[in-house]
C-alpha cells in the first residue's frame, strides 16, 4: 500500500489479521468448548474485517490485484471457522481438540 495509508487501512488490515490467527491459538487452549466457541467467534469477525478491506483496498486501487485472492481466502477462513463453531455447540468434536 502507499505510505499513506501506513497508519490508517494497512494498520486496519493488519490488526485484523493477527488477530484472526490469534484468537484461533488463544482459543485452543480454552478447556470449556463454550470459551473456545467465543474465540472462534472472534477470529470469524476478524477474518470477515480483512476480507472487507482486502476488496476495499483493491477497489480504491491501493492493492494488486493479489487482493480479491486473499479476500477469498479469508471468506474461506471465515466459513471453516462458522462450520466448526456450528460442530461445536451441537457436540461433535473437532480434530485435536477436545471435549
């Protein structure tokens, strides 16, 4: 991005996106699946802000066009982590985690 947008979307962005990792990691260690869920939740919203500014960014031209394919990516994200909080709260277990 410009160096104008330093401290504004690219600082956005990169919130978001440490924070989409980091809520998965942190979450991982809860031992309640309730605790874990609001984590998961967490990163979910996380992931939905940095697909939101990845197509922001390309249509305000500060992104190539690499943009929409993180986007997606994040989508991506954003519906695996909605299908293992869906698995979660109605009791089936995730890989590596238990119950």
């Amino acid at each position: 991005m410009p160096d104008g947008e330093r401290f504004g979307l690219q600082l956005q962005l990169r919130r978001a996106a440490v924070s989409a990792a980091c809520n998965i990691v942190e979450g991982a260690t809860r031992v309640g699946t309730n605790d874990y869920c609001r984590f998961l939740e967490i990163s979910r919203g996380s992931a939905r802000e940095c697909a939101y500014l990845l197509r922001l960014a390309s249509r305000l031209r500060l992104l190539p066009d690499r943009a929409d394919a993180l986007s997606t990516r994040y989508e991506g994200l954003s519906a695996g982590l909605f299908s293992a909080i869906g698995r979660l709260r109605t009791g089936s277990s995730l890989p590596g985690h238990r119950q």
